[in-house]
C-alpha cells in the first residue's frame, strides 16, 4: 500500500479505496510504421504499442475519425503519432487523397491542437526526442514571434498549437496558411473533454471554420481526439468536429501502476490542511502536486506549504495568468525534480508529461469525476504506486461526495455538455467565415439548420452585407477580434504594477469587477497586491504590493427577466421549467475578511457598470397553495437556503463547477407571481448546464434534500446553504425550512 502509516491511520480520512495495479496487453506495430519511425520509437523506450494504441491508429490510417478515451498515461499520443508520422515521414495514408487538378504530390501535414500552450510544448519536446530525420515538428503560439510563424507556414509538417491562435492567425490569414490548409491530412484534438460549455461551442465553430477552408484548399482532414475517461467520446468528437463515422476507442490496455486514493474530512480550514499534507509528503521525498479550484488558494497554499518546509525544500504555485517565461521555468523544475511541491489550479491538470510524481492532492472536488481521476492520474507516471487524496471543502458537493464515494469510485462517468449550435456564439462564427470567404447558403453543411437565421441577423445589424454570390464581411475591422473563445467577451484585463508598469497577470473580463475593483486584494505567486485603481474600458488594474492581514470578497445583486420557456412540467406540488432568461447583475460593494480566521472586518460600497447577460436557465415555482403551512418570514431564507445547495450539488449531475453556474431566488417573481428559484448558466446564450439540470432535476433535487437532512449542523453551514459566492453575503438562509420546501417537489 502506498499510503504512509501516518495518513492512513489519522480519523481525518473517511473512505480509502485502492485500485490495484494491471498488467498491459500489447499488439505489434501495423505493417505500414516503417523502420525509421520504429527507430525513433525505440530510441524513446517504445518497442511494443498497447493494443487499443493499435486499433486507434488503424482506423485513423484507413481514413476514419476516432475518439480515444482511455486514462492517464496510457499512451494517447502513441495513436495519433503513428498515423502522422507515416503522412510526414514516409508519405503514406491509407486512402486514396485529392492531389489537385496537375495530380502533385503535395505531401501530407498534420495540426495538433491543445487547450494549453503548456501541453503543447510538451508534445513539442516528445515529438523532438524521437529524433526522426527530416520529420518537421514545430510549436506555434501567442508567444511565437514573427520569424518562427513564418518558418511553421513554410516548413512545418506537424504543427503544433492551440485553438486561439487557430482562430485568431490561421484562418483569418488563410491565404498565407494554404500550404498547410491544402495538405492537411490530420487534425489532433487532445485533452478534448476540456472542450465543454462556452468553450466548447466557440471551439466547434472554429472548427467547422477550419474545415471549411481544408474543403476550399482541397483537403479534408481525419479528426483524432484524445481525452479522459468520459461517457460518449465518440458523440464529443462528433459534436466537436461536426464529422459523423467516429470509431470510439475506450478499452484501456496499458500497464498502470497500483494508486491509493483517500477522501480525508479535514477538522479546520481544507486549504490549510492541504498545505500541511503537501508539506509533510514533500518532506519525506515525494514530489506532489496540489490541485486547488482557485487561483487565489494555489498562491496560499504554495506559500502556507514553503513555510511549513522552511528551506529544506522548494515550493512554487502554478496557475492560469502567468507569463510565458514563468511558465516554461516551473514546468522545467517540475520535469527534472527540482521542484518538490506545486500548488496549482486545473492548468496542470493536463497531459504535460510529469514523471515521477509521487503523490496528488485535490483540495476540493474539481467538477467532474473524469477530472478528479485525471488529477489523481498525475502521481505514478513513474511505474511506482502512487497516492491520491481528495481534501474535501466545507460546501454541499463535496459533503455529498464524502457521504456517497460510490459517485466516484463505482458511478459511470459524465458524458461531456456542448451546445456548438449556440445562437449567439454561432453568429459570432458565421461573421468570422464571412470574412475569411463569402458564406452562401450551401455552408449549411458546416453551420447547420441555422445559418439562415443567422445570417439575417447579421445582415440587418450592418454585420454582413449579402451580394449575389453570397454574404460579406461589411465592417474595417477583423471579426475575430470581437470573439475571445475563453471569456464572456471582451480583452482579457491585464493587472500591472503602478511604480514599473510590469503587467504581472491576466483576467477574464467577466471576473474583473469581482476580482480587481478599487480596494481588492489581487494574490499572485505568493504575493499579496492591493488594487489601487481598475479601468475596466481600458481593460487596465493598476496594484502596489501590499501586506494587509485580510482578503476581499466582493457583494452583488441581480435580477432576472424570463424571456421563453422552452419546457415545463411538474414535479410534485412545483412546476420545473427551462428556457432563456435575460440575467442583469451589478458588483456593489466588498467585505474585508481576515486573512487568519475569515471574519469581516468591514464593508465598502463600490460604483461599478450594471451588466445584462441572456443565457438559459432551469427553474421552479411554487404557488401560494401549497405553502400555507410556513411562516411567510421563513420563505426567504428557505428559498435562498434552498438556491445555495442546488447550485452547489449540480456539478455531481453536470460536468460543470460551481462558477459555471449562478442562481437567483425570490418569494414572488415579477414573471411566474410564485416563489422561485432559478439556477443558470453563467455564459451567454447558455452552456447546456442549466439544460442538462432540467433533464435530471428530480435526482439532482433529491440529492440536495438529502444533503440538508443529513448534514450535522443547526442552523446551516459551508457543507449545505452556505456559499463561497454568494453575492449577498449569505443572508437570509434557513436550513430547515429549505428542506421543507423541497420536500414539497420530491419527497
């Protein structure tokens, strides 16, 4: 067992569960891998391919897309190398391809897209070491200079980016592209179950985008995706990539080593006590990495676990925001071991090749099952036993899942949301092809059903103008640059330091106000900064350094206006409905928290933009009727109570967490005259959460009485009504009269 003595026997762990170690089934190479490959295959250690390796790169060769879903270091990469290295290194694919009206042989390329520059670096570095001569493969990111572009658009063979830059320089610079575009044989999407939500359909749409110009150059790529273990890989891809005939490839037969996984109940406060265990792991020799849900905790861990260590050894936080030169130094130290310990959000949670990582802490439950193994699936790269242990924080979802660990260790896993036919992120698309070439009515393949509609929008907006031989691009600026494929929209805020001008971070817009308003204290790399001025039409936080004993929380209120109900039911003595929703919600004030004990010190009222938002929400009503038997004072409370641990419990039903989402509450809706709560997504035009809640309400509903029945306390708690986000300052709640209301709809 590879649990210490020490962990194992302390009553803080509530559930351990091991899974044992599996020997590996291996297949031979495919004739077509020639001896060049075999050799630079071997030069890495890989003599013999797994046998779902082989099956995946077959189909792939003889020209069908595939969906790889198996877990962690099984050997993803393996697939999808095999079948773009016989394109760029001998020339060989296994169907006959278009070679243009002269019949030339214009060889074969090959893009890889990663939702991370990180991992695609690191793919870089494998691809490098198989040392294959004249085999091309080359990174080409935001950071990539003029002179490395130009080189990739001349040479590359295997190019090697992510789906911004995609967006943002490829297709929009098509026509210097063509190269690649006109030979483009394979398209590589790994990490693909990253690819959910909002995201997700921006992605899609870039994606139909790519295809769409291969069509006019004359290619018509295979797509290969590569993800976790989720449910529905094939139907991922398929949505994703907009292509049908997905070969599904989920039978993991790689070798893995045995791993030890604990949920642990931590007594205090989870994010010290995740420290405290990374501390100690790291002091007896075992490289860990802690998974936080927050940028702000990565930067307390890493420095609460540094103390703990003293000098004895090094300890870093790792997150989204940093800058390039940042970045490659931790990843650097992480690979060759001199980084001991790494506090990080979910940008580690990706396939960058660690090995020898020891041990995986999750300080809170990252969203989804398939995350949770893909961070566990971290530690035992090495081919040792590895340890893995879930900190569970004081909030709903996490109580549910200490209570209920089959959720995890026996559930099947979540199938991905994505929504690529989104109205408002599709039009965004349709301009964007517009301008890359004219869109006619016959991109409906690519757009779908939809694309009238939207073209019309675009065309009465002065977007678009329609000639005869189709829709125009009628504005000077570029339309890709008013879609960000991560944000809710807009330029990313940049945080810079007032006295040198140094820009040390990055924001989404959409968490600015929240994040770094006048008075905010902003945590980067351990160091506490104090907002001394935000602009947000200037996308611009300028701080100072600052070491001021306490934290920043900011306060909001919000209104929503439901604009068309979609589907409606009932549910016990409620009406469940989803549909679209207009949400209006302004950031108002801050609460100074301190940094040691989390109690208020005061309030301060800010002077921030009221902001609209139209997105999808699942909601019921109860009616007057059935609620004679309250007090009116306690409905409230109850309502609200009622919001707080439905939101919280939604992930363990959805593969979101609980920013994804927001929810509102009220004892008399202007639009339904009922008691309402309403839970929405947090993107525009909806992200499939509040859908996917819809579908399962009944269960999701009867988990969130269950949670406030069994949870121990009186009056209400972090692990039941009580939010980290609550933008009015957790009041009014009531427990108890939250799971009366419930017991109305499901009990």
């Amino acid at each position: 067992m590879a649990l210490p003595e020490w962990l194992d026997g302390d009553q803080r762990v509530r559930y351990r569960h091991h899974r044992p170690s599996v020997d590996g089934v291996t297949a031979p190479f495919p004739d077509w891998v020639s001896e060049p490959v075999r050799a630079g295959l071997a030069r890495v250690g890989i003599t013999q391919p797994w046998q779902h390796q082989v099956l995946a790169a077959e189909a792939a060769f003889s020209g069908r897309h595939v969906a790889l879903a198996t877990g962690t270091a099984s050997g993803k990469s393996l697939a999808y190398l095999l079948p773009v290295l016989a394109a760029g290194v001998d020339g060989q694919v296994g169907v006959e391809v278009d070679r243009g009206p002269l019949g030339l042989d214009r060889g074969h390329t090959a893009l890889y897209l990663a939702p991370t520059k990180a991992l695609a670096h690191d793919q870089l570095r494998a691809c490098r070491a198989l040392g294959i001569e004249g085999w091309r493969p080359v990174a080409v990111d935001g950071d990539s200079d003029q002179a490395e572009r130009r080189f990739v658009r001349d040479f590359g063979q295997f190019v090697l980016t992510n789906p911004d830059l995609l967006h943002h320089s490829i297709l929009p610079s098509h026509q210097r592209w063509s190269r690649l575009l006109g030979t483009l044989r394979y398209v590589v999407i790994d990490e693909a179950h990253r690819y959910r939500g909002t995201f997700g359909a921006h992605v899609a749409n870039v994606l139909r985008r790519l295809r769409r110009l291969a069509r006019h150059y004359g290619a018509d790529p295979i797509f290969v995706s590569a993800s976790a273990t989720v449910s529905g890989a094939g139907e991922l891809l398929e949505r994703l990539a907009g292509v049908s005939d997905v070969l599904e490839v989920a039978t993991d037969t790689s070798a893995r080593a045995g791993l030890d996984f604990a949920i642990w109940q931590p007594e205090g406060d989870p994010h010290h006590e995740a420290a405290e265990l990374m501390a100690r792991l790291v002091g007896e020799g075992r490289q860990t990495l802690t998974f936080t849900t927050s940028r702000v905790q990565a930067e307390l861990v890493a420095v609460r676990s540094q103390r703990i260590l003293g000098s004895s050894a090094s300890v870093r936080s790792y997150r989204g925001g940093y800058l390039a030169e940042d970045r490659r130094e931790l990843e650097a130290g992480l690979q060759s071991g001199t980084l001991r310990g790494v506090a990080c959000t979910n940008a580690l949670e990706l396939g960058v090749d660690i090995s020898g990582v020891d041990a995986v802490i999750s300080c809170g439950f990252p969203g989804t099952v398939a995350a949770l193994w893909q961070q566990a699936g971290r530690a035992g790269r090495s081919g040792t036993d590895a340890v893995a242990v879930l900190v569970a924080r004081p909030d709903p979802l996490d109580a549910y899942l200490s209570e209920h660990p089959e959720l995890i260790f026996n559930a099947t896993v979540e199938r991905t949301v994505l929504h690529p036919d989104n109205p408002r992120v599709q039009a965004l698309h349709v301009a964007a092809a517009a301008q890359e070439l004219p869109v006619t009515e016959a991109d409906g393949q690519w757009f779908g059903s939809e694309l009238g509609a939207a073209l019309e929008r675009l065309t009465a907006a002065g977007y678009l103008r329609r000639r005869a031989n189709g829709w125009y691009w009628a504005r000077p600026d570029r339309a890709v640059d008013s879609i960000d494929l991560r944000t809710a929209g807009g330029h990313s805020v940049e945080v810079v330091e007032q006295t040198t001008g140094r820009v040390i971070g990055q924001l989404d817009p959409s968490a600015a106000d929240r994040s770094v308003h006048v008075g905010a204290i902003y945590l980067h790399q351990g160091d506490q900064w104090l907002v001394t001025d935000y602009a947000p039409e200037e996308h611009t936080a300028l701080v100072r350094p600052a070491r001021e004993g306490y934290f920043t929380q900011a306060t909001a209120e919000s209104d929503i206006a439901i604009r068309q109900v979609l589907a409606s039911r009932r549910l016990g003595r409620a009406e469940v409905s989803f549909g679209n929703i207009e949400l209006s919600g302004q950031v108002t004030g801050f609460l100074r928290r301190d940094e040691a004990t989390g109690a208020v010190w005061d309030s301060s009222p800010l002077d921030l933009p009221r902001h609209s938002l139209n997105t999808q929400a699942v909601w019921y009503t109860v009616g007057a009727s059935a609620l004679t038997g309250f007090d009116p004072r306690d409905l409230p409370g109850a309502a609200h109570a009622a919001e707080h641990t439905a939101i919280g419990l939604l992930p363990a039903f959805a593969p979101c967490d609980r920013w994804d989402i927001g929810g509102l509450s009220t004892t008399l809706h202007p639009d339904t005259g009922q008691l309402t709560v309403f839970v929405h997504d947090g993107a525009a035009g909806g992200a499939g959460f509040a859908d996917r809640g819809y579908q399962v309400i009944e269960t999701w509903l009867r988990a969130t009485l269950d949670r406030l029945r069994s949870c121990p306390c009186e009056q209400g708690c972090p692990a039941c009504v009580v939010s980290p986000k609550c933008g009015n300052g957790n009041h009014p709640l009531d427990k108890a009269a939250a799971a009366r209301l419930l017991e109305l709809i499901v009990d």
